[in-house]
C-alpha cells in the first residue's frame, strides 16, 4: 500500500494525471477487501491492485479515459 501513496505523491509532484482507484464495499468472495487501492498513471502503468482479472482491467480502461477526458479539457 505504501508503494501506491509514494506513486500518487510522485505524480502530483511531477503534476501529471492519473486516476487513484479504491474499492470501497464488497459482497461475497472477493480476492480484495474493501481499502484496496491502484493508482492508474497516464502511460497506463499501475501501482497496487483491486484484485486483478476482467474486472481490474475493466476499471483500468475507464480510468484511462478519465485521464483522457481530462487531457483533453486543460
């Protein structure tokens, strides 16, 4: 978890986008609880995980778009 603070405190150093993902409530079997966080960089490297498989890299592609987007509009 450290590793994902020291990434976003790099980023917001360097004052380049990224996205900080955290799962905030969970049903069921999960392979992560709920705290998990990653942090989404702009070249589309993670730090951390929410639990990998289709649903992390479901939630990577939207943040991509959300740096995007917000690329775009500055």
């Amino acid at each position: 978890m450290l590793d994902v603070y020291q990434s976003l405190k790099d980023v917001l150093a360097k004052n380049e986008p990224a996205v900080m993902v955290t799962i905030v409530e969970t049903r069921g079997s999960v392979p992560r609880k709920a705290g998990a966080r990653m942090l989404v960089k702009q070249d589309g490297s993670t730090v951390g995980t929410v639990g990998g498989g289709s649903v992390e890299h479901a939630i990577k592609a939207r943040a991509m778009t959300i740096i995007r987007e917000w690329w775009r509009s500055r």
